[in-house]
C-alpha cells in the first residue's frame, strides 16, 4: 500500500491539473464579475475637474445613456487604452464621461493636455470614495450606464478596438433596441 501513496498523490495532482486546464478553457481568466450589472449606478456628486466648483451627478446625467470611464494619469494602460477612446469615442453614440481617479486634478489636467482629451465632460474623485461605491479595482475601467441610471456593461482593464467592436458597440445597440 505505501508503493501505492506517490502514485496516488501524482494522480491526484495529474487530475487537478487537468481541472484547471479544462476551467481555463471553459471561463474568461479575466472576467471578474460584478454584482452592480443591471443594477441602478450608485448615486455620485462629483467636482468637475476644469470647474471644481461645480459638480456632476447621476441625476445630470439621467435621460441619455454614456460611458464613464475610470482613467487617471499614474495609470499605464490608459495611456494603451486613451488612443482607442480618441478614434472610437466619436463613433459609439453615446456621451463618453471622463472619471478621473484617485488623482491629483493638476496631475489629470497635464495628462489630458499632453495626450488630449474624447470627454464630454471630465469629473475628479482624488479621494476615491465614490469609486469604492462603484466596485472600482483600479484603472482603467469602464461602465456603460443607460438613461435610466442603470449599470450595463463593464469592463475592467484598457479598451481595446477588439473590445469595442466585439463588446461595446453590440453593448450599446442593445440599449438602442431597448430605448424606444
């Protein structure tokens, strides 16, 4: 019986291994779900980053379906991600909503200069609380929120033009078929 425990242990092993190989296949390794998909946004009152004293809401931004996208200028993949918003941010019809996070407004405000700005408006949360509220791992993400105020679609991670064609674009077509 003791001949028997390495080959036993080694089948085990073998079979584990072969679990996982097989859960990769089935499951995007990437996905992280959320609990706030076809959930109301959370409620936010944010300061503009150009006009701090005055602030955006989800109540401003009800009627009209947009992307808000989590963004800031420490973050590496939105300097991937940034070019892909400029040349499709035109083409998706709806409101692109900068969210700039965790992030010092000079810093954002430079970043934006240099690299140029696809929002319609830009709002600032340097503390990070109300990402918190949000499910925000880190930057870049974004949220595809219909006029109703209600999460969509998210994506975690730089949009690529894959991601746009094959994800947000059907994303936002279905919100048009919805919408009468």
């Amino acid at each position: 019986m003791s001949r028997l425990l390495p080959f036993i242990g080694f089948m085990l092993l073998a079979a584990l291994f072969g679990f996982g190989i097989w859960w990769n296949t089935q499951h995007d390794p990437n996905a992280i779900p959320t609990p706030l998909l076809d959930k109301p946004a959370p409620a936010f009152n944010l300061p503009k980053l150009y006009e701090p004293t005055q602030t955006v809401s989800k109540a401003d931004l009800l009627g009209k379906p947009y992307l808000l996208n989590v963004f800031a200028s420490w973050c590496i993949e939105c300097g991937v991600e940034h070019p892909v918003l400029q040349a499709e941010g035109p083409t998706l019809g709806v409101q692109l909503v900068g969210y700039n996070y965790k992030d010092a407004p000079a810093d954002a405000k430079r970043w934006l200069a240099e690299h140029g700005s696809p929002y319609a408006v830009v709002i600032a949360d340097e503390p990070g609380q109300t990402a918190i509220d949000f499910g925000v791992y880190g930057a870049p993400e974004s949220f595809l929120i219909d006029a109703r105020g209600v999460i969509r679609y998210k994506h975690i991670g730089p949009l690529t033009p894959e991601v746009v064609a094959k994800e947000l674009k059907p994303a936002i077509a279905a919100l048009r078929k919805e919408t009468p």
